[in-house]
C-alpha cells in the first residue's frame, strides 16, 4: 500500500509538472524571443533618431562617431541618402533577430542580434524550470512516503490486533490513529475483543461448572460398579468352610456361580467405560482451557481397537450384523488411549446407526503414521455433504452433527486427523503418529 501511494502521489505531480511545466516553457520561449525582437526594434528606432539628429546641425555621420551609440552584441547597418551603407560590428549569422527603422528622409537602420544568446537564455529558463520541477517531485516522494507511513503504519497495528484475536488473545488494544476511518475499524476490533473475552469467560466458567457436575456422578457409578463387581466377586468365591451343595443359606449353585461371573465382567466392562469416560471429559475439559496440553504417550493399538470390537459386538449382534478386524497387528502409536477409544467408537456407533452389513476395522501403516480405517457395507455419505461431515451442526441422519466433530477435535488434539477417504462404501481413517522406537514396515 505505501508503495501503491507514493507511485499515484509521484504521477500525480509528473502530470502537472509535464502540464503546467511544458506551458511554462512555450510561453517563457515566447516572452524571451519577443523581448529580444522588441530590443533590437528598439535599438533601431533609438539610432535612427540619432542619426537624424545628426545631419539636422549638419554634424557628419561616420562609423567613428556612432560606434559609441552601437551595443557591442548588435550588428549595425545604416544606410543613408547618397553615401554608402555605415556597418558597425560583427556581422551575426543565419537566423539572427533583425529590426529595422527608416526616416521619411530616407535614412535607413537595421539593427541584427545573433539568436544564440536567445537560445542561452532560453536553456536557463529550461534549467530553471527543471530544478524547479525536480524539487518537487523530491518534495512530493518524501510527502508521499511520510503518508504512506501515516497510514500504512495504522493498518498494519489493526492487522496485528486482528491476528492477535484470531490467535486467541482477545485483550483489546484501544489505539486511535487520528484517521476517523480506521478509528472505525479500531472501534470494531476493540468491541469484538470484548465480546469474545466475555464468550471465553462464560465458557471456561461452563467447563469448571461441567467438570465439577460430572466428576461426582461419574465417581459415585465408578464406586458403585467397584462394589457390583465385589459382590459378584463374593457370590463366586463360596464362604470357608461351604460345601458347594444347596443345603446351607451361605451356599450357592452353579447357576448362581455363572450368573455372578457374567455380572462381574458386564461390571467390568463398564468399569472400563466409566473410567474412559472420565478420562476424555478430563481431556476434553483440559483442551478447552489450553489446546496445546496434551497427555500423548506411546501405546498399543491393537489393545485399544480390540477392547472398542469387544464392546460393540453385543449392540452388533443384537442388530444382525458383525464387527471385525483385519490389516496389520502389533502397531503402537503414540496419542491418548482414552482419546482414541472415544474417536473409533464415534466411528463405530455412527456405522451402527447409519451404515449397513459388516463393519471392518482395518489397521495399517503409512510413512511414519499408523492409520486405523472403519468402513462398512452401508449406502454412505450423502454426496453433497462430503468433507462436511466433520463440521458441527451438519448430519445427515436427523442427529445432533456433534460426534464427528468432536472425534476430530480428540484427535487434533493428539496430534493426528480425522479424515473421510471415501464416500461410497464410506471410509473413516484415523491417522496417528508411529511411536519412534517401532521399526518402519509396508502394509
């Protein structure tokens, strides 16, 4: 923008310089070369009186007695009734200014001055007006840059500021330039900062008040599972000194064994699930405050999609369908398991709710990523959603839009993506760092 400004400033001032400037030179060339002409009329008409006066007191008229009266520049011919012409000095070349003067008694002047010292003072005027003309233009640029500076200096402050709350420090700033219209935008930027520290506040305030609602709850059915599991774990275990059989209150049965050790590991399952719970709304809660903390370690993939096709193979069964595993085995990656877990069953519920036929969770490695896909035999993602998928509020299926997109932030976070491959049969992939230590293979 400066340059922008003081290139128009520069042409500006070179148009009214050619303008005015080649006016002035026409019409100084003119005044010059007139005043000239008018000199030499004069000198014409002041000799012709003086030779007149001469021969009126019968005084002689010579060479001699006018070469006093004869400008040294000028080339002088007299011509007189019944004599030869009188010259004095250097006769001038082509070209040179003439004025003549005559007498009604016959005498004649003629006054000639050489154009070269028109010329020189017409190339004076020229350096003048030149000089003239330069000085401005250097005037012009040193104005053009203090006001490019005046004003660009404003407009980057105001994009600094704008970066500044883009990037999450919404701090207002309340500089005023003196421009009323970048007073205005200044004014904007600074009600926006404060609309946006107000939002942040409130969130932050939410997020505490969240994660003090949610830890009591999820604490409480943690404890109460711990103590589901305690029981079973009594129920299975015969008091000392029982004789397994049904004749003593403290005895139980087989059948009682088994339905204690089925409730027992339901119990655990969702022990497990609980304590992962906790685990993402800990981390989710955690990235709202600061995006960039993160609890990323190295783990083992397979443990993590072998415990999320064990949780969901009931919901699958009880739907008709199936959920299976292939591709490479014996990955680690680096992320959160917690994380991780929550982002394939996001994945995995939403083929349950809006695929078809078998799910396949497909573990493979490329470059320097670990990369866990899920895809299923459903009629896929609406074409005109695409990508789109992952933005909030946008489904569908008449649901909420929220998972995918909070699948992606889990796993932004983490540092790796959440991208779809392929719309029809659908295909999600996980993209997770390689841990460093794990040697580099194909599929």
């Amino acid at each position: 923008m400066r340059r922008r400004l003081i290139n128009s400033t520069l042409a500006v001032v070179l148009v009214v310089i050619a303008v005015f400037g080649v006016s002035l030179v026409i019409v100084e060339t003119r005044t010059i070369e007139e005043s000239a002409h008018e000199s030499v009329r004069s000198d014409a008409a002041r000799l012709v009186s003086v030779v007149e006066s001469r021969l009126v007191a019968e005084e002689s008229v010579t060479a001699a007695s006018m070469r006093s009266q004869v400008p040294h520049d000028r080339h002088v011919r007299i011509e007189l009734p019944g004599q030869p012409p009188i010259e004095l000095g250097e006769r001038p070349g082509e070209g040179a200014i003439e004025g003549r003067a005559t007498e009604p008694g016959g005498v004649t002047v003629t006054v000639r001055q050489d154009d070269d010292r028109v010329r020189e003072e017409v190339g004076r005027t020229l350096l003048i007006i030149l000089a003239v003309a330069l000085l401005a233009v250097i005037a012009a640029v040193l104005l053009a840059v203090q006001q490019g500076r005046r004003v660009a200096a404003p407009l980057t402050d105001l994009a600094e500021t704008a970066e500044r709350l883009g990037s999450g420090d919404p701090r207002p700033r309340h500089r005023r330039y003196g421009v009323p219209e970048l007073d205005r935008v200044a004014d904007v930027l600074d009600a926006s900062a404060e609309r946006i520290a107000r939002m942040l506040t409130a969130e932050r305030r939410l997020a505490a008040d969240a994660s003090h609602q949610l830890r009591t709850p999820l604490t409480a059915l943690s404890m109460r599972l711990e103590e589901i599991v305690a029981a079973a774990d009594a129920i299975e275990t015969p008091a000392a000194g029982g004789t397994g059989g049904t004749g003593g209150a403290g005895d139980t049965t087989g059948a009682d064994r088994a339905a204690a050790s089925t409730i027992r590991e339901e119990a655990l399952v969702g022990l497990a699930q609980v304590e992962r719970l906790t685990d993402v709304v800990q981390r989710l809660l955690t990235n709202s405050r600061d995006p960039r903390s993160g609890s990323a370690v190295g783990f083992d993939l397979d443990e993590v999609v072998k415990q999320q096709i064990e949780e969901w193979r009931p919901a699958y069964r009880k739907a008709g369908r199936a959920v299976v595993r292939s591709g490479r085995q014996g990955l680690r990656a680096v992320g959160t398991p917690g994380a991780v877990a929550q982002v394939l069953a996001t994945l995995i519920e939403n083929a349950l709710m809006h695929g078809g036929g078998a799910v396949a969770l497909r573990t493979r490695i490329a470059g320097n990523q670990v990369v866990v896909e899920v895809t299923d035999e459903g009629p896929g993602v609406d074409p005109e959603l695409g990508s789109r998928v992952f933005e909030r509020t946008v489904s569908g299926r008449n649901s909420t839009g929220l998972g995918l997109a909070v699948a992606r932030d889990l796993a932004e976070a983490d540092g790796g993506r959440l991208e779809l491959l392929q719309q029809c049969p659908p295909v999600f992939a996980l993209f997770l760092s390689r841990e460093a230590d794990e040697p580099p293979a194909g599929d």
